[in-house]
C-alpha cells in the first residue's frame, strides 16, 4: 500500500547451487520500498535457499543481489545487516537460556550504543508484552510470544528490508492471523518485506504482491489479489 | 545478572506503562500482563529454617561470595603450619585460574578445546626463556608476565585461525592435535635444528623466583618449606580475572559469546562477527592459560613437558564440568572440590574413609529413609560378616591382609571385607570387571530383584576398593574422575551451579 517505485531488494538472474545440484534456477525477484511481498511454494521449491542467497549464507554463481541498487552479491552476512537487513528465522531460534531483553540486544548488535534506547523503545511501544517480560528467559515463553521476541530482535536493527521465514510455523491458527496482524502494522510503518510462507491463503490477503516458487523457478508472479483469484494456484495451494 | 543494565533501559519506559496500568485494582487493566502480574504465585519456595536460609543467601552479593572464599582461603597458611597444605592450596590456586580460563573458551564460547593446556605450558615456557639461566635473559617479573600473557593470547589466536570455521568435534581434533605437537616439540626440543631449545625430558632448570619491586621472592623458606606469599600472588591474580571477566561476561561481548553458543547461525544472521568472536574466546583463554604457566615455573624455578599432559586436561575439564560450565562460582567450585579429592585420594587412609562414605551417601540418597534403606544396609552387614567368617574359617590367610590405617573405619573394613594376605594375580582384573558388569545389569533391574543384587554388589565394592584400588591411588584418583562424570551426566547434567538449559522447541 505504501509501496513505491524504488526497489529495495533485487534479485536478478540467481543460480544457486548446492554441490552439482542446481537449486535456484534463474531466479527474478523485486521488493519494492515499503512493499510487502510474499513467496509461496511447497516443500522443496528453492523458499529457504533463496533467503539464503538473499543473506550470503550461500553464495549464487551466477546473478545479482541488489540491497537499496548496491551490488551486495560478494557481502558478507554482517555487511548485509548493517545496510538494513534482518530475517525472522524458522522456528524462530531464539537464544533460549537468555533473557527477553538480551536477545533482544543481540538483534541491535550492529547498531551503535547509544541508539540502543531508542530501538528498545520503538519495539516496547510495538510489543508491549516484551516489555513486561524482559527478564524473562525466553526459552519458556510460549510459541506465539517467541515470535513476538524474534520479531523484536530482528526490528532491533532498524531494518529497511525485513525476511520473514514461515511466521506462521508452529502457531495456533488464531497466533497465525495474530501474528500476520503484526506483520502488516510492522510493513505499515515502512519496513520492505519479505515473507516466505506455505500458507498462501493467509499471506496473500496482507500482501502487495506474490511470488510463487515451484523447484527453483518463479512460476507464477502478481498482484496478490490476482494471485488469490488463480484457479492454478487456489489448486495447489489452497486445494479447492 | 543484567539488573544494573535492565534498569537503566527500563526507566523512561516505566512512567508510560504506569500510566496505561494504573486504571484501578479491580478493572482488569489494559495491556496488563497477567502471567507477569502473578508471577510471584507461582514460584514454589522451600518452607521452614531451610527456606529462610536459602532467601537469604540469594540476597548475598557477589562480592561478597568472592571476599569470603579468599578470605577464607587466605587463612589456610595460617591455620596449618604443614608444607604440605601449603603447597596443595597453590597448586589449586592453579586450577581455580585453569578453570576459569577454560570457561571462557567452553562455557562461554561454547568451543571444545582440548589443546587448553598447551597453552599452560607455553606460558611456562615462554616464563622460562625469558627468565632463566637457559638463555641468559634474566628479565625482571613486571616485564615477563605481561610479555608471556601477550604470547599465549597470540599462539591461541594463531591456533584458531585455522580453526575458526570449524565446529565440535572438528575442532576438538584439531586442538587435541595441537597439544600432541606441543608436547612432542618440547619432549624433543633439545636438538631442534641443532640447538638446544626446551631442554626436552629434562626440561628448563634455573627458572628466576618472582621479583617484585627489586625484592625477590624465594620458592622455598629456610629449611625447605614452601613460601606461602606465591600462594597469596596467585590468588591476587586469581581475584582480579575474576573481577575482570565478570565484566567481560556482562558486557556485549559477553552476551555476544553466549548467544554464539547457543545458535551460531541464528547469532550470524543478527550480523555478529562470529569468527572473530569465537577467536577472542580462543585468545581470552590462552592467556589465561598461559599466565598460570608463570607461576608453576617461578614456584618449582624449572619446567617438565610432562606436566602439561592429558590427566591435567582432564582434571581441568572434569572441574569444569562439576562445577557447572559457564558459571564463574560454580568452575572455582569444581576447582576446589576436585583439587582437594584428588589429594585425599593419595593417602589410602583417607581414600578409604571417603568410599565408605560415598557409599554410604548413595545408597542414602537413592533410598531415603525408607525400608529398603533398612534392607539393603542390614542385608550388606550380615551377608559381610557371614562371607567374613566363612572365608575365616576355613583358612585365616584368606582374611588377614589388611593392615591399612583409617581409625574407626580400617577396624570395621579389616573385620568385613575379605582381604587374602595374598591377592592372586587374577583376582583384580576379574572382580573388576565383574563390578562393572554387575553394577550395569543392576540399572536394567527393577523393585526387589534390583535390592537383592545391590547388596552382593557393594560387597563386591568394597572388595575390589580393599584388595584392588587403593594399593593403586594412581589410576584410582582418574577412575573417580570418571565416576563422578558419569553421576553428573545422570543426575546434574548441568553441574553443580550451572546455567540452566532452556532448550527451544
């Protein structure tokens, strides 16, 4: 909604490939500024290798990855979090033996220490609940309150470009609609975003666009109220 | 832990929440969290004199915990005039810097290290060529400490900037490697290239006492006895790494280590510079490391290869472990603990009261007072003295080996267990192996069955530790070693002050 022109994120011509095994297969994809973009696909269709490319855990032979129009395809992961990029992994991955208040410290690791009040701040007014259970370890906080601490960490950094790896995992159908809440007031206020997601119904009713990944390719691309109207697509991932 | 840093990020926040929370007591208030509201309901604390007991001592600070155990420590000298005290209370003054520098690079950064006591014995070394007759370089203490802690935290950098990506097992390999080529190199670094460097077996003699302000401070008293002020240095040292990486675990970096360990991807992608955390961690604890080296060199003024071999990388390890890896109090714990059972374990006297009281611990507190306590204890004296005088009488050879010291004890062990004045040869291997096996078909065992073999088999315990073990302390401290592992992985997998594991699901 808030989306312009400039894209934020740009993936052009990926090839990734692990060993012989050619995962992406020249793979285009776009996140405009402010925008909020969701990548579908089933199991196995290239979702998580392409976060990874987009974070340099892997590196593609071939093609470009392009933070705000600067090549980063050569960037290490920590350069690439501090030109405004965070993930909200799978499963989370809190650091469960420690508090609320230092995971979520660890998400500003990069930021310098005197900003660290008032990204504190800006994610206490978004999660109050945080707040109130600071000193709480966050390994024993329940599955829909980890996400809200995983999501606070990777805000933390005061992210332009935010990856979101299947939010919805593991939560109570009420936490998904919950949690998807969040992430369209999150994408509200200016973050670009990512979300990688299974569940298409859901994703697509917050979001702009879509992408809809089948091994490695994109094979299907649009506005997402186009994308829900798909008879293709409402086949095999809706299934009816 | 972090409550100074947690206030002072919480303040501004505190009016606001108030405001919104403030909307009376019997509403239920916006944005109020009750599991945060009843939190205090659900804590479950232990009732009676204990229970106040235990409230207090949380409230204890630090440093408070800190000055009494040196204090107290402090006192030994004083308390026992013996040489022999003296020099044990160095020697785990040495484990209690060993261990905190472990765990730093264990506990804290999660690395596996077993090359941790090349680097003890490099700052040895690196003390001893600075310092000695062996080169002539007599170089005074306030110059060759910093200069040997500058050594170790580089050779630990150096070894794990190869090692850097590599994790667990991978890197344990590498740096056990390490310490093999350590002690080859110094075993055989008497003719390296033509010259002689470490001394090999014979290692470095002359080492220079420590020198403070121009005054040396001599190894040994008149008469032979170990001067207890090295005692009192190393545990000055010993209080200011303390001090000093209680800091450091507070600090970002700290926190940084932690979360390493606990997910290094989740820590990557947060942006941390994970390889070079992981060296600083590697760097942290050779220096450590190596600044204990210095002070074994100064106090015996010479230096083996093999007093940095793998029994003190276990012993080390083990202490660790116990005490609760990653934990500052719980690692001087474990230091202290083992430090002192190693020692107690040399003397057969009392070793002996030790097992019989381990013994009789266990079985305590794996019946409580119940009336399979009272079987198994009756069950254990009567089948005793009935095999006692069996043995007895039929030939008096059978029971008369005994001739141990213990007081009390050694009186009731030489009337109960059956110990031949001549043990055949086959009898150690066989009633060893036996125990082991019998003690593993007990864990297999349920109810009644399990009782009624557990009486044969702590007889057969204290068989083998009458006629087996304690004529051997040697190899009895390290299979004691590994008794308590196995008892910390079963019943305190965490050790005794350890963090708490959250595990994420």
């Amino acid at each position: 909604m808030s989306a312009n022109g400039t894209p934020m994120l740009e993936l052009e011509g990926i090839n990734t490939y692990y060993g012989q095994i050619h995962i992406l297969q020249d793979e285009n994809i776009v996140v405009n500024e402010g925008e909020l973009v969701c990548l579908l696909g089933g199991n196995a269709s290239g979702k998580s290798t392409t976060l990874k490319t987009i974070l340099g855990l892997v590196r593609p032979r071939t093609g470009t990855v392009r933070l705000a129009g600067e090549d980063v395809t050569q960037l290490p992961t920590a350069h690439r979090i501090k030109r405004g990029l965070a993930i909200v992994p799978e499963n989370r991955r809190l650091f469960g033996p420690m508090t609320v208040l230092e995971n979520l410290e660890m998400g500003a690791y990069l930021r310098p220490k005197a900003d660290l009040k008032a990204e504190f701040e800006r994610v206490y007014e978004l999660f109050p609940l945080l707040y109130e259970r600071r000193t709480q370890l966050a390994g024993t906080m329940s599955g829909g309150e980890q996400q809200m601490v995983a999501m606070g960490r990777a805000l933390m950094s005061q992210p332009k470009m935010l990856l979101m790896d299947e939010p919805s995992m593991g939560l109570a159908p009420i936490l998904v609609e919950k949690s998807f809440e969040i992430i369209k007031h999150v994408n509200e206020s200016g973050v670009g975003m990512l979300v990688v997601e299974q569940n298409a119904n859901v994703s697509l009713s917050i979001a702009d666009r879509g992408y809809v990944l089948s091994t490695g390719r994109v094979v299907l691309e649009g506005k997402a109220a186009d994308l829900l109207q798909n008879e293709e697509l409402r086949k095999a991932y809706l299934g009816r | 832990m972090s409550g100074g840093y947690d206030d002072e990020l919480s303040r501004p926040l505190e009016g606001a929440l108030e405001a919104s929370t403030s909307e009376g007591p019997t509403s239920p208030a916006v944005g109020r969290d009750e599991w945060v509201a009843r939190h205090g309901d659900n804590r479950t604390r232990r009732g009676g004199l204990l229970g106040t007991v235990e409230a207090r001592l949380r409230v204890v600070p630090w440093w408070a915990w800190l000055a009494t155990f040196v204090a107290l420590f402090c006192l030994l000298p004083v308390a026992s005039d013996s040489g022999y005290v003296r020099r044990v209370a160095f020697d785990i003054a040495i484990y209690m810097l060993l261990a905190l520098g472990l765990n730093v690079v264990v506990g804290w950064g999660g690395l596996l290290d077993l090359g941790y006591i090349a680097f003890f014995g490099i700052g040895a070394y690196a003390y001893a060529f600075l310092s000695s007759d062996h080169y002539g370089i007599h170089l005074p203490s306030f110059v060759s400490i910093p200069l040997v802690v500058v050594i170790g935290a580089t050779t630990g950098f150096l070894v794990g900037l190869p090692s850097r990506r590599l994790t667990g097992d991978y890197l344990a390999i590498v740096t056990l490697f390490f310490l093999l080529l350590f002690l080859t190199v110094t075993t055989n670094g008497d003719d390296l290239f033509g010259h002689n460097v470490t001394g090999g077996a014979n290692g470095l003699l002359n080492a220079d006492p420590l020198s403070l302000f121009g005054h040396e401070l001599p190894p040994t008293l008149e008469g032979g006895l170990f001067n207890p002020a090295y005692m009192y240095v190393v545990l000055a040292v010993f209080v200011v790494v303390y001090v000093a990486l209680r800091f450091v675990n507070l600090s970002r970096t700290g926190r940084a280590w932690r979360s390493l360990r606990e997910d290094p991807l989740a820590a990557e992608v947060m942006g941390m510079p994970v390889n070079s955390l992981k060296l600083m961690s590697f760097a942290f604890g050779a220096a450590i490391a190596a600044l204990s080296g210095t002070f074994v060199t100064m106090l015996s003024a010479s230096v083996f290869p093999l007093s940095f071999s793998f029994p003190l990388l276990i012993i080390i390890y083990t202490m660790v472990i116990l005490g609760g890896s990653g934990s500052q109090p719980g690692v001087v714990l474990g230091a202290v603990l083992i430090g002192t059972l190693l020692e107690l374990l040399r003397d057969p006297g009392d070793s002996r009261v030790l097992f019989y009281a381990a013994i009789v611990l266990g079985v305590l507190g794996a019946f409580r007072f119940s009336v399979k306590l009272a079987v198994v204890v009756a069950g254990t004296f009567v089948f005793g003295f009935v095999a006692h005088s069996i043995a007895g009488a039929s030939d008096n050879a059978w029971v008369n080996g005994s001739g141990g010291e213990g007081g009390g004890v050694a009186d009731f062990a030489a009337n109960w267990v059956i110990v031949p004045v001549h043990v055949a040869a086959w009898v150690a291997p066989v009633s060893y192996v036996s125990l082991v096996a019998l003690a593993l078909v007990l864990t297999l065992l349920h109810g009644w069955a399990r009782i009624a073999l557990l009486i044969p088999v702590l007889y057969l315990a204290a068989f083998v530790w009458e006629n087996v073990m304690i004529a051997q302390p040697e190899p009895t401290r390290y299979i004691i070693l590994g008794v308590i592992l196995i008892a910390l992985m079963i019943f305190r997998p965490t050790g005794l002050l350890g963090e708490k594991r959250v595990e994420i699901i």
